[in-house]
C-alpha cells in the first residue's frame, strides 16, 4: 500500500503492468523524467509539489528513462502514447485520461487531472 506523496520507481514492466491493471480501484499517474534535462527536473519540481497534498487512492510512479528505458518504451507502447521526457500520464481503468508533457506539466495541472478522474469513482448521491 502506498502513502500520499508515495513515488515508487518502476523498474520492470510486470510492476507497471500491475499498477495498470489496478487503475480502476487506483488511477495511477506515471511520470517520465530524465535526470539529465532541466526541463524535466523543473517538472519534477512540480510533481513534488502535487505529491505535498495527493489523493491516497492514488498510485504515483516514476520513470527514469535514463536508467529504465525498456519500462519506458514498454508504457508507451502498452498505452499508446508516443514517449515524451518529462510526460506525467493519467491512467484510470487501464486507459490514458490525461497526459502533458515539458512545461504543461504543473503542480495545478496534475492536481485538476486526478481530481477530474477521482470525480468519475465518487458514488452518485441520489
């Protein structure tokens, strides 16, 4: 179980397959960074700033591309994304509900995009 703010590194693709596969009880937003680009470093910043304050139905992953290009190509094949570094990817029921890439990548950005697919699991009060 993770925490809020928890980043957990992917390093194989069976990991990042089951985290998928659990997006519809918790979405999941993965992050693609590269440790040698200052645009992705900026966005990271940003993602931790998002991380502060995050929704604990949300799983939170990270890959370097530097050191886990084949989890990279494998999530952006599996997903159908062309590959970006830096790109935050939205998954929810195991399809993309959102993606940015290099500056959209934003602590508000990210915090509207989950909350847009928490809304979609919250029970309708009738």
């Amino acid at each position: 179980m993770t925490t809020p703010g928890h980043l957990e590194a992917l390093h194989d693709t069976a990991r990042s397959e089951a985290l998928v596969a659990d997006s519809g009880q918790h979405p999941l937003l993965i992050f693609k960074h590269s440790v040698t680009c200052g645009t992705s470093m900026s966005a990271y910043e940003e993602l931790e700033q998002y991380l502060a304050s995050a929704d604990a139905r949300v799983r939170h992953a990270l890959v370097t591309v530097q050191t886990s290009r084949q989890v990279s190509d494998h999530v952006a094949v599996r997903l159908g994304v062309r590959h970006q570094s830096p790109q935050a990817i939205l998954v929810r029921s195991g399809e993309v509900v959102w993606t940015a890439s290099h500056h959209r990548i934003t602590a508000d950005a990210l915090t509207v995009a989950v909350r847009s697919a928490l809304a979609t699991m919250e029970p309708t009060i009738s």
